[in-house]
C-alpha cells in the first residue's frame, strides 16, 4: 500500500497521508514523496493534504527519525515544497494533527477540522524545540502568551479551541461532513478566476512590509484588470 496516495480532479489535487496503522506518522521516505508530490503539482489550482483512517498525522516516525541523520534533509525538503507550491493548500483534518501534524497547518490556506479532532505542539515534551517556523508563525497567529502556552507546555487543543485561537476555519460534525465540506470550498475556489486566484495566495503569504505591501497589491491589481479572464467577470458582474 502507497503510503502517499494522490488523486487528481481536475485541476484540484488530493494527498493522502495513508500510514493508518502507524497514525500517519512521517518516515523519511514519506517527506521525500510528499515534496515530490507537491513540486510536482504545478498545474493544480488547489491541493488538498489529509490523513486516512482517522488521523491527520502524529508527526513524525520518532523510531526512523532518530535511526536516519538523512531525516533533516528530507523533512526541509518537504518544508520548502509547502512553503514554495502556488495552489491554494487547504487541510482536510479528521483526527490528531501532532508535531509537524499541527506545524504544516500554519502554513496552510484553509483548514477544516472534525470535532474529534485535535492538534498538538509537542516538541519541548520531546526535549527538541518547535519547527517549521512555528515559533515565529504561531506567536503571529495566536499572539506570545498564548503560543507560548502552546508550545512550551504541549499540551492538546481541541478543534473547536483551535477555530477559536484562528488556527481552523471550520470544524464539522464528522468525517463525512468534512469531505462533503472540503469538496463545497475546493469547487468554490475553482470557479474563481484562477490567476486572481494564485495571486491573492501569493499575497497572503508575503511578509513584506505593509507599506510595500500595499505597492505590491495594487501593481498586481493593476495588472489583473487587463487580464481578458477579470475583465469577463466585470464585464459580466456589471450586466446583472
């Protein structure tokens, strides 16, 4: 069985976490198909990353991270690839999202959750600090006290304590109500103008400073008002 499953819908792309019997639990060899999975996507408009069997992720394989000094190099690579794809990343998340679980998520641009589920910073617990940026990116999200609550002591947080922190958009009854809801935002986001689409991504995840920020969204505006695709939907906006 592929321990990394994809299915590709059109210009929407599915990755499946599948290692149930381990709870998802990252291997070296699973970052490596992950980053080349996801730098493979560059035609997708949206990618999907999910677990199967109930479990987002527990993190990674504690057993294969200790046993192979190739781990770093496999989980940056991995890293980079979330942080580097241009389809609007959305998380499908039924269960713990735990260690680099949870960590992926900040980087996510929507996340749905079921209400059984939970994430988890555990990294001082495990005697290593947080990663993937999460130091810097939870203390932006949720604030220093609250992110240092978070990962200095490890402990739980529910879904609904996660949407109330601004870490989930939306957390649904069960496994089921979250694919019919995933699949409802996914189609949402393909009718989109696709480069309105990537470009608004894009801009969600600079840093920049706000004042350049601010040149830079209106030079990207300026030039999509010439795009044939935006000036469709005025055109057709404007005839209602």
């Amino acid at each position: 069985m592929d321990e990394i499953t994809t299915v590709a819908d059109g210009p929407a792309l599915t990755v499946t976490i599948n290692r149930p019997a381990k709870r998802n639990a990252l291997t070296t060899a699973m970052y490596r198909e992950l980053a080349t999975v996801l730098r493979a996507a560059g035609d997708a408009a949206v990618v999907v990353l999910t677990g199967a069997g109930g479990t987002f992720s527990a993190g990674n394989d504690l057993g294969d991270f200790i046993g192979d000094f190739q781990t770093d190099d496999a989980v940056h690579q991995f890293q980079q690839a979330v942080l580097d794809t241009k389809a609007v990343l959305v998380a499908a998340v039924d269960g713990p999202a735990v260690g680099i679980g949870a960590t992926v998520l900040l980087h996510c641009d929507l996340v749905y959750a079921t209400e059984n589920s939970y994430l988890q910073f555990p990294f001082v617990n495990l005697g290593v600090v947080p990663e993937f940026g999460s130091s810097l990116v939870l203390t932006q999200r949720v604030g220093r006290h609250r992110a240092a609550e978070l990962l200095l002591f490890g402990d739980r947080i529910t879904a609904a304590e996660a949407k109330e922190f601004g870490l989930v958009n939306e957390v649904l009854a069960d496994a089921a109500a979250l694919r019919t809801r995933v699949k409802d935002r996914v189609d949402a986001l393909l009718a989109k103008p696709s480069r309105a689409l990537a470009e608004t991504k894009a801009l969600l995840h600079s840093t920049i400073d706000p004042h350049d920020q601010l040149k830079r969204e209106s030079a990207v505006f300026a030039e999509l008002l010439t795009d044939p695709e935006t000036q469709a939907r005025i055109e057709a906006m404007t005839k209602r």
